[in-house]
C-alpha cells in the first residue's frame, strides 16, 4: 500500500484550457487559481504565444509552479507502426525531443502510442523496435516515458509490458479516454500499478472525448481515486480539460477558434474546485 501521507495532495492543469493568453499570463493565472502544477506542450507550434518551449520549466518554477510533465506531439505518431524513412524519423525525433526535455528539467514525457486505435497492418515488430530505442534514449537522459492510453487498452497493455525491462517506461492513465473505452473500469491502473507516471484528469459522457471538468459528465471519481491510491503514483491530479469547444470543427481548415466567454480566472477557479472535489480534505492550500 502506498503512503498515503506522500499522495494525492496536489492539483495542476494542462497550459492549455481554452483561453489564448500569453505563456506568463496562464502560470500567474494557474498559481492564483491554486495550482501547484502545470503539463505542457513539448513543440514549437504555440510558439506565438507560447515562447520557447525550453523555457517552460523554469518559467514554472518562477511563477511558484512545478513542470510535472511534458507532452510530445501525437500528430503522424502512426508512421512509427510501418516501415520507411518517416517511421525512422519520428522515432529520432521523439527519442530527440525527449532528450531535450529533460535537458530543460522535465522528468516525464507524454507519448501516445497511435492515433486512436493500432493502425491497420500495422507492423507490431517495428513499433516495438523503435518504441525501445525512444525509451533507451529516455533512460539514458533520465527522463521517464509516459505511454498514454487511447481507444485500445489491451494494446496498450501489449506495448507497456513489452517494455516493462526498461524502469523509464510507465503510462499516463488518461480518465476520459478510458471512459469512452471502458467506462469506470479502472484496470489498466491496477495493472500498472508500479508504472502509473502521470494522469490526465478530465470527463465525459462516456460517448465522446470532450475535456469536461470533473463532475460534468459521468465518471465515477470515487472510484477512481480509490483505484489511484492502490498505485505508487505520487504525483499530481492533472486536469486535462478546457472549456467546451465544438470537437468536430476543430480540425477543419477554415475553422476560427472563438475565445471563451467567461474570464479565465473564473474558468480556473472552477477547475481548481472541481479538482478539489476529487481530493477532499486531502487538498493542501
């Protein structure tokens, strides 16, 4: 049995929950909401507002905030599953991107493992060969690999404990992934009991993935958190959830982001009180 004096103590949130605002604004934000933790986003993509993603941990620490972990960018992961060149460059560029990382003094990354599901004619025997290379580099940069769950939970089975040899490879167990895969079946945490890295904390209906606060769909947190403290997981409880956005168009080309109608700082407050709700009187602050 974990200690429970050590876990479950802390809330952090995703940089990203819905509002378009400067790097330095969202962590001022977050700490006067509460937080004590942050996960970001490991590319250079937000740059704009952003600023260097190198910078992000310590910018952290500045605004009173801890970098628990990153997230490397999921977008092509399924190339690593076929043999050619792209797959091999992926795999560089994640092994690489985890090495800088933990230069800047990351001590997670978040990798999915595919696109939702294993593709079709996927090669299992490549994925498994390249997944080992990104984690060798992980162990030798001293950064642990977080493999996320998706759509398929017995795939990721199949990977995580195909590189169970490597102690740097563990999950990230992600709430509202897995309750539109298998809603309150919190199993893959007992499983991994010894590798739970990082959580994203967010809920649904059990349909869909809609990044809802806690509370505002149809998980069952009590016993999520009872699954969670059966693990050795002693980090934090990290909201992965944003004000409601339209899924569906997000991704169209010609699709223009509205900016939320509340002010931030009363979307966090709410955020940081549904995440006290999980916690209880366990929350410190």
């Amino acid at each position: 049995m974990p200690d429970q004096q050590t876990k479950l103590k802390r809330c952090g949130t995703y940089t990203w929950f819905g509002f378009t605002l400067p790097f330095e604004r969202k962590l001022a934000l977050i700490a006067e909401a509460g937080f004590q933790t942050i996960c970001t986003w490991w590319d250079d993509t937000f740059a704009g507002t952003d600023g260097r993603k190198e910078e992000h941990f310590r910018l952290a620490e500045r605004a009173g905030l801890f970098l628990e972990h990153t997230h490397l960018p999921y977008f092509g992961c399924d190339a690593l599953w076929f043999p050619g060149e792209e797959g091999d460059a992926l795999c560089a560029r994640y092994a690489q991107s985890a090495a800088q990382a933990a230069d800047a003094g990351i001590k997670t990354a978040v990798l999915h493992p595919f696109g939702k599901y294993v593709p079709e004619n996927g090669n299992w025997s490549i994925y498994l060969a390249r997944m080992r290379r990104i984690a060798e580099r992980c162990e030798q940069s001293g950064i642990r690999l977080a493999v996320e769950n998706l759509a398929d939970n017995e795939a990721l089975v199949h990977i995580v404990d195909a590189l169970r040899e490597n102690p740097f490879v563990g999950i990230c167990f992600d709430t509202g992934h897995n309750h539109v895969t298998a809603p309150n079946d919190f199993s893959l945490l007992s499983h991994f009991s010894d590798r739970v890295f990082a959580l994203h904390v967010h809920d649904n209906g059990g349909r869909r993935d809609e990044h809802l606060l806690p509370y505002e769909g149809t998980v069952d947190w009590a016993a999520f958190l009872a699954a969670v403290e059966q693990t050795d997981f002693d980090g934090s409880l990290m909201l992965e959830a944003c004000w409601p956005v339209d899924w569906d168009k997000l991704n169209e080309p010609d699709y223009e982001y509205e900016e939320p109608p509340i002010p931030p700082e009363k979307y966090l407050a709410r955020a940081r009180k549904s995440c006290g709700r999980i916690l209880g009187e366990r929350m410190e602050g």
